[in-house]
C-alpha cells in the first residue's frame, strides 16, 4: 500500500515505520521516541497509526508550550524590573491593556512573539528605553 504527503501534495511517498521524532514549540524542542506512522521524508508530517504516538507527540508539543509560557514570563519579569518599569508602564509600552504584564508575568496569557523580543532586546540594551517613550 502507497500513501503520499498530503502537506508536500507533490508525489511524494510516505514511510511507514517507528523512529524518534524531534518536534518544537515556541523555541523549546524535545525528542519523542518510537513514534510509529506514515511518515514523510521531505517536510516530516507524521499520519499517525497508533493513539499512543499521537497522545505522545501531542503531550510533548504541550510541555514544550508551557515550558516556553514560564521562560517568557521570567524574561519579561527580569526585563521590565531591570529597566523599572511598573508592569501599567510595560503594557502601555507594547500597546497592552493595564493588566496585560501581570498576566504575562503569571504565566496566565501568553505575550505576542513581538513583545518577548522587545523585552530581550531592552534587557541587553536598557538605553534603547528612551527611543520608545
């Protein structure tokens, strides 16, 4: 039986078998082992034949994510303190309503990718501050 990647929609042929997959999230990335499918060779979509595999990649997609969520709350915390800021001033600074930073900072809303940025940014270079006020 022949199956073809659906992602690439180009011929190409999927594999079945069991390999360790690497899969990220948010900048976080893990190996899963023994994850068993039809898997494509050029863009590595997996169609999944067992729930186990799937349960596994899926679980591991969601640790990498929160993982991630409690990275960025610290670098904002660590950022916005270095540059004292009040967290009001951080939100109005990216734009954020006033309680955007708090939430943020714990881990209950999940900043945009642009805003994570700005704040490493500044960390490293707390004298920008000035070209944003």
């Amino acid at each position: 039986m022949s199956k073809f990647c659906l992602q690439c929609d180009d011929g190409t042929k999927l594999k079945l078998q069991t390999k360790d997959v690497t899969v990220e999230a948010r900048g976080e990335s893990c190996v899963v082992p023994k994850v068993t499918g039809w898997h494509c060779p050029v863009c590595g979509d997996i169609e999944y034949t067992d729930n186990d595999s799937s349960d596994r990649v899926w679980n591991a997609i969601e640790a990498m994510g929160e993982k991630a969520k409690a990275r960025d709350a610290a670098l904002l915390a660590h950022a916005r303190k270095r540059l004292k800021l009040t967290q009001k001033q951080a939100a109005e600074l990216t734009g954020g309503g006033h309680n955007a930073f708090s939430r943020y900072e714990r881990g209950e809303a999940v900043p945009m990718r642009a805003v994570v940025n700005l704040f490493k940014i500044l960390d490293k270079h707390p004298e920008l501050i000035k070209e944003l006020s």
